[in-house]
C-alpha cells in the first residue's frame, strides 16, 4: 500500500487531502519522525505533538506567503517534512545538513531564525507591522509553548500587540510542558481555564438551541451575548489575554485536524490580533515519549522498540555537578539550587527531590532567575544558578546590574560551554568568557575534570565573597587529566616544562593542550604546559614567569578569541612590558554551523595535529 506521505513534499500537496487522508498522513508522518530521530538524535517529543497542529496550518494557510514564526523552532520538524526538506531528514543536526531549527537560509518557508524562547510574538509583530507599512496582504502566526510564555519577552510582545490593532494570530501550543513539566502561576491559570470547557460548551449548545426557535431565538442569543463578559468572570478564573487585548479562542483539541481547520479557517478573518489556545500532547502517538516528554525532548539516537539509548549513559560534567551540590548541601543549609526550566539538563533533578524547600525552577525565564538569585544572595543564602551558556547571555543585564554592581556571592553554574555540536549556532556556548570577562568582582574558573570541578565548587561557596562563574562543557571528563585536590584564587598548574614555548588552556582545552604538546615533543620542542584554571583572575605570576622564559605563548579556549582567555593573556603580556609572541587559539568571529563536536573541532583547525603543525611553522620563521 503506497504511503501518502511519500505524495507530499509542499504544503500545496495536503490542499486538496480529506480529514481521513490527513489522520492518515499524521499517522505516517508520526512512524517518520521516530524512525529517523532514533538514528539522528533530537528534539522527538515537541514534535510529535505537533503533528496534526503543523498541517492544519499549512492546509489552511497559503505559506510561504503567510508567515509562520516557530518559538524556539525545535518542534519545526514536521514543518520540516512537508516544505521540500523531507528526503534530506537523514542529515538532520549533521553537519551540512538540516538544522534542528528554522533557518531562513534553508528554505523560504522559514520565515525567522529561531533557537531560543519567547521571541515568536515579538518577531510576529514586527513581521505584521512591516506588511501594514508596504500594504501588502498576508496572515501572520506566532505558534509558541506554554511553557515559552513564562518568558518575560513574551509578555512584552503580547502587551504592545494588544494594544493595538495589527492584525496578528498567536497559536498558544498548551501541553503542559517546556522541556521539564511547567511550574508558576500561568501555568496553574493555564490549567484552570482547561476546566472552564463547560463554559465554552454551554455557549454552543445554547447557541444551537435558541437558533432552532424562529423569530425570538436569534434576538435572544444577541441579548445573552452582551452579557458574555460576565458569564466568563463567573465560568473562567480570569480573562488575561482578553483583558490585554487579544480575542481569545479556544481550547481547541490540537490533535483533532478538522476542528483545527475549522478554527484557523475562522480565525484568518478577525480583525486585530487573536490568540487560538490548542491543547495538546508531548510526545503523543510513542509510549516511550509521552510517559517521558523531558527525556525525550532532546534524545540522542535510541532503540525504536524499547525506547533505550544506543549508546550507555556515562557520566558528564551536569551529572557531577548536581552530585556535588547536593552533597554540599546536605552540609550547608544556605545552599539554594534554580534552574530556569532545566533541572534534569543541568544535573539538579535528584536535588530537587531531595531539598525541595531549597529548589527553585523559575521556567523559562533567565532574567529573572539571576534577580531572584540576587534576592537570595542579599538575604544570606548561597544561590547556586545552574544555566546552560548560551541561555545565560539573556540574563546579561541583570547579571551587571543586580549581581556585580552589589558584588553578590552567587555562583553561576555555565553548563554547556563550549561547542555543543548539533544544537548548532543558537546553542553554541562560545560566547560566555567575552561577555563576562569584563565584569568586575566577577571570579571566572573552568574545570578540565570531575575532581576540578568539585574543588572549584567548594573553593567558589567558601572562599570567594562575591560573584563566581564555573563554566563547564557538555559531555565527559578526560580521565587523563591529573586529579585536583584543591583550588586557590588566582592560581594556575604547571602540567609539564620546558624552554620553547608556553602553552596555557583552560577547561578541557587542557587536554588539547597536553596533545598538542605530545606532538611538539617528538619533533624536537619543549614547552610549558599550563592548566589556567582561572579566566579571572589570571594567573599572572605562572603565565608571566613561563612566557619570559620561552618568549612564546599560545592560547587555546572553547570560546570565540574576541575577548575571551587568549585576549586576557594578551593584555597581560603587554601591561607588564613582556617580550613575547602570543598566538591564541579559539573559535573565529564567525557564526559556529551545527555538526558533531569533532567536526566543528576540525573544521576550525582546533585538533592537536593542526595547532601543532601551525606551532611548528611559526617557530621555524625567523622573525619569531
């Protein structure tokens, strides 16, 4: 029996399908993802509950000319499928092939970049305004999460769109979910106006009822309708989105396709903007998914049949990082654990368990997580923020004016530093050094192991009196690494010497760094090796005394080489007058494509064997 999926490969190609066919086509599309998502890795679980979502929208509206603005964009993989990108889904997330992600570089019905949340309202709005401007025609829909809307940017948006009257159409994806279950107070308002269905349902049955009575029935509904108002008050515990300006439609079920095209099909004609509230189902259609949406939102290939990872979980740097913490925590009631909608990511889940009166997961929402620390910090406590990288730079503001300028003792844990790989440019953790490195009182360290990581945390608790950031890559540890037993401000270690060159790293650029050295050695070199351990404050006596004698030092970083580790040896090199050549090695001011951590390794000539082979060049000219 042909598959009706292999007859579709635009949106124009599901126009003409019936519900049946397209219930179908659901079903297929469902099979699709889980079979190439168990052999790429990806985000599973958001988009399989997004499937007849997806093409009641591309059924009803005309795309690419509409705009549809995906938040975040993880769950754009069916809108993946069905616009030209469904025979290269097998590259997905692999370098040179389909991003996890919108892009509009890839194809047309990408209408914005996306990669992180709440930003769809307000890119929607700048997309509607825009059309109003040049007089053009086109429908414009915002499809965002719940758990997206506990994001204050998105509160922003709704409040400029409502009060106006753009024509704009916000699709709330209600599931109850982010990556984690949804906390706060919108998500129990949420929750409440799921209740409120008899309200919607007594509307349409009276509706029904008084238009069947000729004459009197019709004037009669009008009457009531001018009550509506109270009605709600009196069925639905709030009118939020009403109240800010929206016309609010819903709940509708998301995972029925001709309801869906019912509304959308009504909803394109409203003047001013509109929200369509869809309930709908995390990982909806694979057992494995539902029953886990947080372990499979963001999976790495799996065995189809049991739901069971291919490769063994080992442990990573997150997964320390909350043993540790909880341990201190047994010891230190101060000690407070936040994550902004991540506690399983970033290591606090058993924490979380354990101290739930010393857990706070604020949800999506950064900048607030770094105030609410602040909070904490003023009134004595030990806040411990666990973020991943490339989350923390929305909290940027608030980390210079809450935290720094009050030189509060709050330790930021920055997971996923470095390059993550097939998240891609959005998630790429490159950027952390060069936007914190500046900030004064702030104390910058990173690990290269498990057992540096565990005294980097103890010494940022109970001997720093101020800000501290501790950075540390996704993955694992290499075991290779010498162990550390303690960590003293300022202070870097010397892992080898020698008279050539001084190679100073930090983090798991360490290990790099020693590989590097290997190679250096058999072709005659010997070098310095230094485990920086702080970005700040540096190391400056070990840094200055190595370079004075090699007259040469090299830099290696997981972060971009503007302003990060490299640019703060350099700095220190010239302010104190030192004769020595410094070449720094990092990522280049360019945006980092998404691909294996290898690949995007090699890609930029960060191997062992191609910062050696630079190495060698530059100590065989003459002017060095």
């Amino acid at each position: 029996m042909d598959k009706i999926l292999d007859k579709v490969n635009f949106p124009n190609d599901i126009k003409g399908f019936t519900n049946v066919e397209l219930d179908q086509l659901a079903h297929e599309i469902r099979m699709f993802l889980i079979e190439e998502v168990s052999l790429t890795g990806g985000h599973l679980a958001s988009n399989l509950g997004v499937v007849e979502l997806t093409l009641a929208l591309h059924k009803i509206f005309d795309t690419p000319i509409d705009k549809i603005i995906w938040d975040v964009g993880h769950q754009s993989y069916v809108h993946k499928i069905i616009t030209g990108r469904k025979d290269r889904f097998s590259t997905l997330r692999k370098l040179g092939g389909l991003s996890g992600f919108p892009k509009t570089s890839e194809s047309c019905y990408d209408s914005f970049n996306t990669g992180h949340s709440s930003t769809s309202i307000s890119a929607a709005l700048g997309f509607a305004r825009a059309r109003d401007i040049k007089h053009d025609n086109y429908s414009v829909i915002a499809v965002i999460g719940d758990g997206s809307l506990t994001g204050g940017m998105a509160f922003e948006a709704l409040n400029d769109a409502g009060c106006g009257t753009t024509n704009i159409i916000v699709i709330l994806n209600d599931n109850n979910m982010s990556i984690a279950k949804n906390v706060g107070g919108l998500s129990n308002y949420l929750s409440r106006i799921t209740s409120a269905n008899l309200y919607f349902n007594l509307k349409k049955d009276l509706r029904k009822f008084l238009n069947r009575i000729p004459g009197i029935g019709h004037p009669i509904f009008k009457t009531l309708k001018r009550i509506r108002d109270t009605v709600k008050y009196i069925f639905i515990p709030g009118t939020f989105f009403e109240e800010i300006g929206f016309k609010y439609v819903g709940i509708v079920d998301g995972h029925n396709i001709k309801e869906l095209q019912r509304i959308f099909e009504h909803v394109k004609t409203i003047e001013g903007p509109v929200l369509v509230h869809v309930r709908t189902t995390k990982g909806k259609g694979y057992a494995f998914a539902e029953e886990n949406p947080d372990i499979f939102h963001g999976i790495a290939p799996f065995e189809v049949e049991t739901g069971e990872l291919k490769s063994n979980k080992k442990i990573t740097f997150s997964d320390k990082f909350g043993q540790e913490i909880e341990r201190l925590a047994e010891l230190d009631n101060r000690i407070v654990a936040i994550t902004a909608a991540m506690a399983q990511g970033t290591g606090f889940k058993n924490f979380a368990v354990k101290f739930p009166d010393r857990f706070f997961d604020v949800g999506i929402a950064e900048q607030h997580a770094v105030t609410f620390s602040a909070g904490l910090a003023i009134n004595g406590m030990i806040p411990v923020l666990s973020v991943y990288s490339s989350f923390l730079q929305r909290g940027y503001d608030q980390i210079l004016h809450d935290v720094i300028l009050q030189k509060l003792h709050i330790i930021f844990a920055i997971d996923r530093a470095g390059i993550v790989g097939e998240d891609g440019e959005t998630h790429q953790g490159i950027y952390d050094l060069s936007y914190l490195s500046h900030m004064p009182f702030l104390t910058i360290m990173a690990p290269v192991n498990y057992s540096e990581l565990k005294a980097m945390l103890n010494h940022a608790i109970y001997n720093c009196d101020g800000p501290v950031a501790i950075r540390y890559p996704r993955g694992r540890e290499d075991e290779n690494m010498p162990e550390c037993l303690e960590v003293s401000q300022g202070k870097g270690a010397l892992i080898k010497e020698g008279e050539n060159i001084t190679i100073a790293a930090v983090g798991r650029m360490v290990s790099l760094a020693c590989k590097v050295s290997d190679i250096l050695e058999k072709n005659g070199f010997t070098y310095d090796v230094i485990n920086a351990r702080f970005i700040k404050p540096l190391a400056h006596k070990l840094i200055l005394n190595s370079c004075t004698k090699t007259g040469m030092i090299v830099t290696i970083e997981d972060n971009t080489v503007k302003g990060g580790f490299g640019s703060a040896v350099l700095e220190l090199v010239n302010e104190n007058r030192v004769n020595a050549f410094v070449k720094m090695y990092g990522f280049p001011d360019k945006i980092i494509t998404h691909g294996k951590v290898e690949e995007i390794f090699d890609m930029y000539g960060m191997t062992p064997e191609k910062i050696s082979d630079d190495i060698i060049k530059m100590l065989n000219r003459d002017w060095i």
